[in-house]
C-alpha cells in the first residue's frame, strides 16, 4: 500500500463518535420490511438523539429496523463532518445542513469505491493493474478532498463506471491465480436458490441476487462477492475465509452461525448467535 494513501481499512470504517448521525437524517426510507416508517430525505429519524446517537441502537431489528443495521457510510460520515465541513454539525449550522445532506450522498459511494480500490490493491494483482489501482486509488482520494461544490459536480454513476472494470479485473486475477476460475454468475437472479453445500470456489458473484439463498455449507474460496446482495441468505456453515471483496454489511443482512467462516477483518454479527445450529441436510443424488 502507498504510503502517501490514507486510505486504510480503519479509515474507511463508519466512526459514530466522529459524525453527526449523517446517516439518519440525510437519506429517505420507506416503510418496508427494512424500515418500520416512512422518513423522507433530510429530515432527522425520530430515533436519532441529540447526542447524534440512534435511542434504540440494541433493539433496531425488534423495532422493524433492519435496514438500519445493514448500512455502512464506509466511513464518508466522520469525512463529511470532520474534514468537508471542519467539524461544523447540521444543528449549529442550518443554513448549511442541506447541503451537507447533498454532499454526503455523493461522499459515500466515493468512501465504497476507495474501500473496493483498497481491497483490490490487498489481493497483490500483477504489476501492470496494480498501477492502474493506485492511480484510481489516489484520483479517489483527490476527489473526496475537495469542496462540497467539488463533490457536488462529480457525476458519480460515470465515476463508478470507470473503476468497476478495474475492480472486477482485480478480482478475476485473484480467481485464476493458481487455478482455473469456477462459475460465473455474474449479476445471476438466485433469490431463494438451493445452493446447499455447493462448490462455488473461485466464482464470479458479483452483483448476483442472493435474497434468500440457502448457502449452508458452501464453499466460497476465492469467490468474488463484489455487491452481491445477500439479504437473508443462509450462511450457516458457508466457508467465507477467504471470498474476495465481502464487507460487513453483506454479513449483517444474512444469516449464520459458529460454523461459518469468516475473513479475519470481519465481525460475527450479534444476531447469528441466536440461530440454531441446525445442520444442512444433503441433497439426494440423482440417478445416472
């Protein structure tokens, strides 16, 4: 990693203490099976304290709040707050809160493509593409230093645009190195799919629809889980050691339990633990 990069893991990692609780007042919800209550943009949710710390933080699930413990700023909050805005909060300043809403939204999937470009650059990719990463890399840093009205100009669906090829080259070098790449399932529609046990090492998943899927078992070694939404997916028992581009998140919305593993940055989310641990049952053979 470069020295003259700041963006390391515990950079682009969501500091509360750090934020004005951006998170809660600057984006819209709808009520949903994420969301208990409507909230539009910019108007703070009715849980958020003056502290800027969520009231039911240890109940949002039992609230009808899951959405809320599945989203990660990537640390574009403590960015905004602190450095955009020198530490000014939307309550001291209202003239300027809107816009500080508006330059988060931007901020944020700017923090998810440095937290890509970081993990790219950890998978030691050949010499050629990890120049290109690190000149991605710093050009992000560059933009996400700049002034609201900088950030405000920046069109971000073409900026994502340019580095997701990067990206995804990334992770095809990882899933070749020293082995042929397996499956790809590229942007697939598996919603509920029976997966159980299923050898997905070395897999292309990025962007595949995973709501639902029963992964118990399956081995994901080297699988490429860039954006793949795994909202109540089943992981119990799932090898995930060593998957490719898997963030918080992603486990936060699923399923699992002690058998399932983890890359060693990643937390066991709180919830798992009160799942049985109920084994996989194995899918009967089929006749030849």
């Amino acid at each position: 990693m470069s020295e003259t990069s700041r963006s390391t893991r515990d950079d682009l990692r969501a500091d509360c203490a750090r934020c004005f609780g951006l998170c809660c007042v600057a984006p819209a919800f709808a009520a949903s099976a994420d969301f208990a209550v409507d909230k539009p943009a910019g108007r703070p949710c009715t849980h958020l304290r003056a502290d800027n710390r969520c009231g039911i933080h240890a109940e949002l699930r039992a609230r009808g709040f899951p959405g809320c413990t599945v989203f990660d700023c990537f640390g574009a909050g403590q960015q905004v707050a602190q450095v955009t805005f020198g530490g000014r909060d939307w309550r001291a300043a209202p003239e300027t809160a809107t816009l500080m809403f508006d330059t988060f939204a931007v901020m944020r999937p700017l923090h998810e493509l440095l937290w890509y470009l970081t993990e790219a650059l950890a998978l030691d990719p050949p010499a050629a593409l990890r120049g290109e990463l690190e000149r991605a890399r710093a050009e992000t840093e560059r933009v996400t230093a700049g002034s609201p009205e900088e950030l405000l100009a920046v069109d971000v669906g073409a900026y994502r645009d340019r580095v997701n090829p990067l990206l995804s080259r990334a992770g095809d070098a990882a899933r070749s190195r020293g082995g042929r790449p397996g499956a790809d399932h590229r942007g697939a529609h598996l919603f509920g799919a029976d997966l159980r046990r299923a050898d997905l090492r070395r897999a292309n998943l990025r962007g595949a629809l995973l709501i639902g899927a029963d992964l118990r078992g399956a081995d994901l070694h080297l699988a490429d889980l860039t954006g793949a939404d795994l909202r109540g997916a089943d992981l119990r028992g799932a090898d995930l050691s060593r998957a490719l581009f898997v963030h918080q998140s992603q486990l936060d919305a699923a399923r699992g339990d002690a058998r399932t593993a983890l890359p060693a940055r990643l937390r066991r989310p709180p919830h798992w633990t009160s799942l049985p641990l109920v084994p996989a049952r194995r899918r009967p053979r089929r006749p030849r």
